[in-house]
C-alpha cells in the first residue's frame, strides 16, 4: 500500500477514485507518564513519553486508513491528511485523524 500526501504519484497513473477515507487512533496518557512529562516541562527537554504515545497512534491512524482502504479496493491512498487534537476531560486523550483518497493505480 503506497500512502503519501501529495496528490499524485510521480511514474504511475490513478486510474480509480474510490472515495475518500479516514483512519483515527485515541490514545490515553497514564498518570506516571503525565507526572514525568510534567516535570520535564518545568526543567526543560523533550517529552519522550509523550512522543513515543504520538508516535504510536499516528502509525495507528495510517494502519486503519490503509486497511480501509484496502477494503476498498485500493493500492494506495493520496493527498493524506494528519490532524491532532487533546480530547477528554482536561485534554488528557491524545487523538489523531489520517484522512485521505483511496485511489487504484497502474502497476509499472
């Protein structure tokens, strides 16, 4: 499965628009992480606690975008989209949203 965010993909022609897809993963900070990350805010440096969590759903958001598009059909999806957003009570959930087209292309 090819995922990119451009529109096209250079050497190989879209022959099927199957519509447009979405993949989204929630992810749930634990308190031990919050505590930490915490106090890495207050003296300075990366999260990496918090990194590793975005790194997690963000592969889980693209696995769900390309088995649906699978579902449809597809050999790729174009023109990908990434969004992330705080959700739950105090923004303690970690959401993000993949979306994009599910095309079929030649095979060269």
């Amino acid at each position: 499965m090819i995922l990119t965010t451009t529109p096209t993909l250079e050497n190989k022609k879209i022959t099927r628009y199957l519509g447009v897809i979405t993949g989204e993963a929630i992810m749930g900070a634990n308190i031990v992480k919050d505590f930490f990350a915490g106090i890495r805010d207050i003296i300075g440096g990366r999260s990496e606690a918090y990194e590793n969590e975005l790194k997690k759903a963000r592969e889980l958001a693209l696995a769900e975008l390309a088995e649906n598009a699978r579902n449809l059909g597809a050999n790729a999806v174009v023109g990908i989209d990434l969004d992330y957003e705080t959700v739950g009570p105090n923004g303690s959930m970690l959401m993000v949203t993949a979306s994009g087209t599910a095309v079929f292309v030649e095979e060269n």
